[in-house]
C-alpha cells in the first residue's frame, strides 16, 4: 500500500510543477531550505517530482556563515550535498531561494545572483524565503513588484535594493509568479500555500497533516512585523 | 555587534548542555532533523555548542528510504554529512533521535538502535521526533515510561515495543530525561520546550522570535491525535 495517496480532487501530473531546484550557499539557513523541502520530499511520494540542488560547486556547503558572523566558540553546522552547479543547473519549473547569514557577505553569494538572475525567466515560479528574497531583489527581478522578508533583518535587508515594493506586514506575498515570505519558519507557510494552488487545496492539507503541521492560512498573518516596530 | 546576545535572565554557560548528537540513517525525514537543528543552530550563536552528525559510516545520508518505500517515479532528496560514526561519537550531553520512513526497515537502523542503547547512560537528556522514539522504544529505554510518537503512523510504531506506555494525545511528552514528540512539525515544538527549561524562558522566545516561529506551548495540543482518530 502506498504510504499516501493523491485525492482525487488534485491536479493532474500533466498541468503542474515537477522540477524543483533549490539554491544554496555557505551559511544558508537550515531551515529556510528544509522546511519547503520537506514538505516537497513528502509531496514526492504522490507526484513524480525531481530536485536539483545548485551551488557554485558541487563540495558539500555548510551552514556555517564565512568570516567572522558565525559564533567564534560554536561549532554546530551542518552540511547538504549539492547535485547541480550554477553552470550544469537543469531546466526547472520551480527555484526555491533561501536566506541565512552567509547571505550577508556579497563576494559569497555573487554567483548565487547572477544564477537567480539567468535562470528566472525559464522558470514558472520563484519561491524566496527569509533573506532570500535579497539576492532575488539584487538580481533586479523585483523591482517595481511587491514582496517580503525577515522582519528582525528588515532594515538591513530592504536598503539593498530600494526599487522593491516591500511590503512590512506579510507572511508572505505574491507578486505575479514570485512568491517571497517573511523569517525562516514562514518558508513553511508559503510552500503550502504554494502548494494548494498548484496541486489542490486537499492536496496542501493532506501533507500538512502527514508533517503534523498546522498551517498559516492568512498571508497577512504578521505578528513580527509588530514585535519588530515594523 | 553580535547577530543575538544572551537575556540576563539566560541560565549561565557552566551549567547547561552544550554538546549535542544527531543520529541520521538513510531514509531519514529531513524536518525532523533540521526543525530542532536550526533552532539549536540559532542558539549557537550565543552558547559554545558542539553538533556532532552521527551515522553508520562518514558517507553522506540520503533522505532517500532504501528498497520500494520511496515513489520510483520521482528523485527528490538530500544528503547530509555525518562527521561521526556510531564507533566514534564523542560524548555528548544532549541525542536526537528523528524518525522517518527509513526506519520501517529494520536492518536499516540496527546499528542506530545498538547506538542508542550504549549511549543513553551517558546522556543529559534525550530527545526524540516523531517516530524517531520507535528506536528508543526498540532500545529498550522506554519499558514502562510514557512517551509518545507520530500519530499518522500510531498503530504500526507502537507495536514495537508494547512495554511502553504510550500516550496517544500529546504535541511532547517528558518522563524523566527523555523528551518525546509527535510527528515531524512536533519537533519543533519539543525543541521550544527543552530550550526553555534548559537555558530559560526568554531565550526560547527569542529564538523562536529569531525564526519568526510561533511555538505550540501547551504540551497536550494535538489536533492530530483527533484526526487520526486515536
């Protein structure tokens, strides 16, 4: 018996999206890329999907930030394994982009942009999370279109591209086929909201349930935009 | 200037846990590792924390379950870098046990179940997600203590071990130093929990605050359990 199985009231495997990619870089948020991807990798059980994982290399690339942001008397990082460069990256349907402090060193995340800035117009969607939704709004995609990003790293993150319609008070927003959420934890909330529209509502809820995990349904649901006088 | 800083209310570095294990196995699921890993990540940059990555052998480990659990038809996983065998774990304060459909084969965790039994005297505490307590359970630490497991797969977890007494209608559960979840999300969660009785309230509020995580803190919330009629 399968461990699960698709409603019938989900869309057909002909009509959606089945090739994800994944961007990561060293310093990456760990859970800005597994939170989306495990709810993907449980989506993968009903629907034949591929994931490519791009970097610069194909070295394994840690959480741990490069230089002096990461905690001097820490050592608690983790690494993933990439299958695809920012050259031999497949066609995609979907990127998924995620945020963390590596992100915050520019010489570190250059080739992450001008990947992002290649690649955007094959693509169906654009998922950015957290910071991510920087290198997006640096590879000059989002200006003159609204979207979001941590809240706690809000000033920082908005003054590198002005040219965005940034919009404070959101879980996440979507601006055309881009879909930009809010800190970390709200990559969770936009890949099931995602996933609703492109699969099916029931689909969305059924693995919402498998992961246990009670959605954010409302987009405008923004408790730190206040707890961060936004 | 420091990414976060400590509350003064925070327990003091000499009397906390600072060196944690993750065991991985093929076919683990990857939110239940990096759920409570990056809220532990996030912690780091304020304690002297040490993550050790222990599996069977050094070889990356896939989310990939082995045999014909997972879709034939799809190729959607991650591979994560152990730096630690079951041979070599270092001591540690703190192990974290995932579950994940991988550990429906047994010859697939047995060398995670033997690790587990020999390290478990030596640990501060142990904490497990979803039905990553179906090793602990086989390991025969949990005869005749509560603990609880993913509610999707109940019936089939709970076999196992039959000495345990398990509690079908809880996010967590504690019985002396182990701290059991449901599934997957619930990892989360339970981390939330452990942080604030470990190293005080306010710093789990600032890291879920740091997340943008709005924690589930009632021990006994579990719409899950009712959903999947137990």
């Amino acid at each position: 018996m399968a461990i699960l199985e698709l409603p019938s009231s989900a869309r057909p495997v002909e009509e959606v999206s089945l090739k994800y990619g994944v961007i990561v870089y060293p310093g990456f948020q760990a859970l800005d890329v597994f939170g989306p991807l495990d709810a993907l990798n449980s989506l993968s059980l009903v629907y034949p999907m591929q994931l490519s994982i791009i970097a610069e290399t194909l070295d394994p690339i840690s959480t741990q930030p490069p230089g002096s942001l990461s905690n001097p008397r820490a050592d608690f990082y983790q690494s993933i394994v990439p299958n695809h460069t920012f050259e031999t990256g497949p066609p995609l349907d979907v990127s998924i982009v995620p945020g963390g402090i590596g992100n915050r060193i520019a010489s570190n995340v250059e080739t992450a942009i001008d990947y992002v800035r290649k690649v955007y117009p094959t693509l169906r969607y654009l998922i950015t999370v957290c910071t991510g939704s920087r290198l997006v709004a640096e590879a000059g995609i989002l200006d003159g279109r609204r979207a979001t990003t941590n809240k706690r790293a809000w000033a920082t993150t908005i003054a590198y591209r002005p040219e965005v319609e940034w919009v404070p008070h959101a879980r996440w927003v979507v601006d055309g086929n881009i879909w930009s959420s809010s800190g970390v934890s709200a990559g969770i909330d936009v890949i099931f909201a995602f996933m609703a529209m492109e699969y099916g509502e029931e689909v969305a809820a059924m693995i919402a349930n498998f992961l246990e995990y009670e959605r954010h349904l409302d987009s405008k649901w923004d408790p730190f935009s206040q707890l961060y006088n936004l």
